[in-house]
C-alpha cells in the first residue's frame, strides 16, 4: 500500500503526528552545530502498511512540510507483512528529509507472541 499524506481527502489521509516537541529539540547552552538542534521531535504513525514500505526512501512524501527534520525520532505500529494482521511496535529516527520526501537512517522493531492481552 502506498503512503496517503496530507495532500489524500480528509477521509483517508494518514500522516505522522508530532507528539512532543521534546527536550531533544531544544539546544542547550553548551550546544551549537548538533543534530539535535534539528531534529529531536517525536513523532506517531499508525498503519496497516508493511514495514518494507514504511522504510523505502522518501515514503512519508509530504514529511518537509509535516515538519520533520533529520534527527526526528519516529514511533509507529504496523504490519510486519501484508499477510500478517498482527501489530509490531516500529521505531526510527529520520535521516534524510527534502521536498521528495522523509526517509529513515535507522529503524528497529519489536514484535511479540503474546496472544493475549492482560493477565491475572
């Protein structure tokens, strides 16, 4: 599946949402060319599109206007297949982001076996 961004009708658009502005992205005094003067945000994606598609280059197309930046931190839940309806927590900060697009430098998951929730 493709990526539906801000520009998809309001009935289907998907974009991150930043969730925090963080203390990452706020330089400190001892600071002054640092990545984290860039980046730093956090950022939510919820999706059933695979994890393979959510890594390829410039996936979140619209991402320089959402206002991502290098150095954002990404947290999603996704599909680890199309074959698989089961969740995986998603996690990457974003690397490289112009006006094609925001791509991901590094990313990782965590998926469980756990079938159910809760416990007793």
């Amino acid at each position: 599946m493709a990526y539906v961004g801000t520009t998809a009708a309001s009935s289907v658009a998907n974009p991150p949402v930043r969730i925090s502005h963080g203390t990452l992205s706020q330089p400190n005094i001892n600071e002054s060319t640092s990545i984290v003067r860039n980046g730093g945000n956090v950022w939510t994606y919820n999706s059933t599109n695979q994890l393979a598609a959510i890594v390829t280059t410039g996936y979140f197309t619209d991402g320089h206007l959402l206002g991502i930046r290098p150095g954002d931190f990404l947290l999603a839940n996704t599909w680890s297949t199309q074959a698989s309806s089961a969740y995986i927590l998603f996690y990457g900060v974003f690397g490289a982001v112009s006006t094609n697009g925001a791509s991901l430098s590094t990313e990782a998951f965590i998926t469980s076996t756990a079938t159910a929730a809760g416990g007793g």
